[in-house]
C-alpha cells in the first residue's frame, strides 16, 4: 500500500478512536522507511496517546525539538547503547538522516555503542550490536524431551477440550 494511502488510514484510525491499529501502521512505515523522521514523529504522538513517554522519546530521539523528559524515559527504558541502537531502528548510514541534529546523534549512539561493546558495530547488521554475537548465531533446536512432549499434548488436549464445550454450546443454542 502506498504511503500516501497508509497515512490517510491512519488519520482515519485515529478519527474514529482506533488508536492500535493506527499505531500499527505507523510501526509498520517506520520499518519500511527508517529514515523519514516525519513518521517517526507521527508515532511519537500515537504514544503520547498512550502516556508512554518512553516510548514517545524513542521515536522523537532523532529530532531536535525533543521533550528532555521523553527522551529521559527513553533512555531510562533502554538502558545500553546496544538497546538504544536497537530500539531505533535505524538502517543505512547516518547520512541519509535529513538533519545535522539526526545525524549527530545517530553517530553519537552508534560510537557509544561500539565503545561499550569494544568492536564496530553497524546500523545495517544487528549482530554486530548484541552483546554477544555468537550468542545470537542460528542455532539447532535441542532434542525433545519427555516433558516438553507431555506439555505439548496438555495443550493441545486442553484446547480440544475448550473447543468441544464451545461446539456444545452453539449448538445448544439452537435446540
């Protein structure tokens, strides 16, 4: 869906209360275009609906007229530089940021980031920003266990249960 037509649904979301989905289709252009801060700040105001000021601080981090106590809760919520770099959301280089203000302080949490992490860290490869990049590898799932199969079957045993008094219900509905 283009752009133009994603913002006018949320405009409507938010017209008519719809508050998540709005914010959801704010989340989803952010991913799909990192670099507009205009959309960043658009979901920095879907939060302050909310009352997460950290979460306002977050996508506000990159503009020049922040709110000091947003961007304290952001910070407070995010507490490394790996999780800030991560939490922005960033992709590409720092450059194609549109402002001086962006720009510095993209550079500014990717140099602290490294620095904590002693290695280059980049906004395009999050392992280089995980605490431990190995440990975030692809793995081979473990071996099944006894346990783990018994719970499954619970599971999967309640939830036929449940559907059965469901079905038992409706029908008696129509009796």
């Amino acid at each position: 869906m283009p752009l133009r037509e994603t913002l006018a649904r949320v405009d409507a979301d938010l017209a008519a209360g719809r508050v998540p989905v709005a914010r959801q289709r704010l989340r989803g252009l952010v991913s799909s275009f990192p670099h507009d801060l205009a959309l960043r700040r658009r979901l920095a105001e879907v939060y302050r609906l909310y009352g997460d000021a950290a979460e306002a601080g977050r996508w506000m981090y990159l503009e020049e007229d922040h709110d000091a106590d947003e961007t304290a809760a952001f910070e407070a919520r995010y507490g490394s530089r790996r999780q800030r770099m991560k939490a922005l959301a960033w992709r590409g280089p720092e450059a194609v940021a549109g402002t001086s203000f962006a720009e510095g302080r993209l550079v500014a949490v990717r140099t602290a980031c490294a620095e904590e992490l002693g290695r280059p860290v980049d906004w395009d490869d999050p392992a280089s920003y995980q605490d431990d990049p190995e440990e975030y590898e692809e793995t081979t799932s473990e071996p099944w266990t006894v346990g783990g199969v018994l719970a499954g079957v619970g599971c999967l045993v309640g939830s036929l249960a449940f559907l059965a008094i469901w079905v038992n219900g409706v029908f008696a509905l129509f009796d």
